[in-house]
C-alpha cells in the first residue's frame, strides 16, 4: 500500500489508513546491526521491504518484489550496488532500476523503474526509512531529539517486536500515570503518589504532557515531538547507586509493521563524558539493562493481553488527556494526507488530459 484509498477502508477510511500506520513520516525499521551483506526482507507499514548494505556500508531499500514475477528480491544475492533475484536472476539497483535480464537478451525490462525504493539515512544504531504517499514522494528532513545526535550523550538502543497494533504503544507512553501501578514494583518507579492531576503543554515540535506538583520522582512527564518523525521523550529518576549522569532519558518510537503488530525503539540515554560514560555503560551492561527489560516486558504483556477492540470500549478520564490530544493529532495528520493526496490526483488528472488536448 503506497497511499491512503477508499476501497481498503471499510466504514471509516481514516481509522483503517491509521490502524496500517500512518505514513509521511520517517520510522526505524532494524536495529543497525541487523542489516549486512545479505539481503533481508521485513514488513512495516504493511509494506514488504529488502534491504541490503553496498561495499561502502550504505544501506538500501526497496520494495521487497522482483518485477519479472514477483519473487521476493531478499532471498536474492548482493551485488553492491544492486541486488540480484533468485529465482531467474533479474538485477535491481537501489533506485528501482532495472540494471540487467541475464537470461534474455535486449530485454525491454532494462533500464526501467519497475520497484519502488524507499529514502535510507542511518542514525544511532538504526536504519530510518521515508514512507512517503504519493503526494509526499520527497522526504520531509529527518530531525531527531538532541539525545541521538549529541555526542554530549551515550545511548543504548532496545528494540522489541510486539503482538498489538503501534497506535496501543503510543498511547502507553503518553499515560504517564501507569508507572506507579504497573511498574511500581520496578527499580525506577517505586516511589511517588499514586494520584495526580495531570495538564497538557504545547512545544515547538508537539505538546508535553505531566503530573501537576510531582517532577523527578517517578514517571512524570512524556513529550511528543513531529520533527520529519514521531518520537516520544521521558525520564525516570535514578538513585545515585545506577551510576553517574543524572536521570535516566528514553527516547522512543513506535513503529507498525501492520494491523496487529509493531515494533518499539528505545533508545536509553543519559547526558555523561569520560570516565564516568565509561563506568555508566559498564554499570548499565552490567546491572541494570536486566532490569530495563522487565520493565518493558511488563508493558508489553499488558498490551498484549488486552480485550479485543479495547480502544471501542473505553471510559477515558482526566489521566488520559495527553493520550486523547495525541490521537486527535494523528487523525487530523491522516485526513491532511487524505486531502493532499485527492489535490494530487486531481493534478495528475488534469496534466493527462492537458497532455492528450
């Protein structure tokens, strides 16, 4: 699925566009290290995608579909630059293009674009892609919280596939409150009142939303940031005992892969130089990333298990604020592409039949 239509959508055309993921966005696909010189396919956005690294180290990404039959281009070989299909082996380059029919001569294929490829960029151990629609084909800038891109901060990158829909992993982070029930046995979010008002915050880039009269205790506050990419921000205090750098950060994203299943990013970080990032690092192999994915099992085991069609069966309150303003975004961001991509056609209609006066 390239773009949001009417005919894949049932009742509610914005709900189903959502509920696949909501594109015109950058997302992280695959942890850095999972991607060599083999070619490896996955699924995200309810797309099917291979992605390869070239003998410089560059990564590329193409719609995971030889244009001869359709067999699937990861099960093929890496020739660099390009990637060659098993089955009859059809050469595609990281543009779509057709390089070469090696089993038939003068093959009209060669030559054309017949694959879609998706803009790469590389940053803090993950592979970013561009899911553009048709109306939004050239990538927005990537721009990614200061955490990932500051050398003033040493991060760790946990990814983990989940069994629920990506829209159910937005809206655990922005409920702050959970952490004093659900993760109140947890080394970070034992302490702190178990009641609190809660109010919402514009930023630049999105809004923060926070306990009232509570900061630095437990999980208190999480930002959401629309900067090319949707990113989520929150800290959790640490006693001195988990090592030196002040609050523990986590930067997050969650990413669909289709209807029933996501993944998450989480990046931890924390603000640390010279011997003590060393000993942080050291601390946090050693101790504490243990601990760090109990915490997140917690979440996703919740999730998990909810009751099927939870989210049309709620009786939200004054807790899920944050939570609510996040999904009315997220609507008006899908009917927006909606609205661009009929304006689109409309121009694609009209420069034909210009071309055919």
């Amino acid at each position: 699925m390239t773009s949001p239509t009417l005919a894949a959508a049932g009742a509610d055309p914005i709900r189903a566009y959502l509920d696949q993921g909501l594109r015109n966005y950058w997302y992280p696909v695959a942890p850095s290290w999972q991607v060599g010189n083999a070619p490896i396919g996955l699924t995200r956005l309810g797309d099917q995608i291979v992605l390869w690294r070239d003998k410089d180290g560059s990564v590329h990404a193409l719609e995971d579909r030889c244009p001869h039959r359709g067999a699937r281009l990861s099960l093929g070989w890496n020739l660099g630059d390009r990637v060659a299909c098993w089955y009859h082996g059809i050469e595609v380059d990281g543009g779509g293009t057709v390089k070469s029919v090696p089993a038939v001569s003068a093959c009209p294929l060669e030559g054309s674009k017949c694959v879609k490829s998706y803009p790469v960029q590389e940053h803090a151990g993950a592979i970013f892609l561009w899911f553009g629609d048709d109306a939004h084909q050239e990538p927005a800038p990537l721009v990614l919280p200061e955490e990932l891109v500051d050398d003033a901060y040493s991060h760790f990158l946990c990814m983990s596939n989940w069994k629920c829909n990506y829209q159910y992993a937005i809206d655990n982070v922005m409920d702050p409150m959970h952490g004093a029930y659900l993760h109140a046995t947890s080394h970070s979010m034992a302490d702190g009142d178990k009641q609190a008002d809660m109010r919402v915050r514009k930023t630049e880039s999105g809004l923060v939303f926070e306990k009232i009269g509570q900061r630095d205790v437990n999980f208190d506050w999480v930002e959401l940031g629309e900067t090319g990419c949707l990113w989520m921000r929150l800290a959790i205090p640490y006693k001195k005992k988990f090592g030196p750098g002040g609050n523990f950060g986590i930067i997050g994203f969650a990413v669909p892969v289709d209807e029933n299943n996501c993944q998450v990013y989480f990046w931890r970080t924390r603000k640390v130089s010279g011997w003590q990032r060393d000993a942080w690092r050291f601390m946090y192999r050693n101790r504490l990333e243990g601990l760090h994915w109990a915490v997140l099992e917690q979440d996703r085991y919740v999730l998990e298990s909810m009751a099927p069609h939870a989210r049309d069966h709620e009786f939200l309150y004054q807790h899920d604020v944050g939570m609510t303003r996040v999904r009315r975004m997220l609507r008006q961001r899908a009917q927006q592409h909606f609205s661009d991509l009929d304006a689109w056609r409309a121009g694609q209609a009209g420069d034909a039949e210009h071309s055919h006066a």
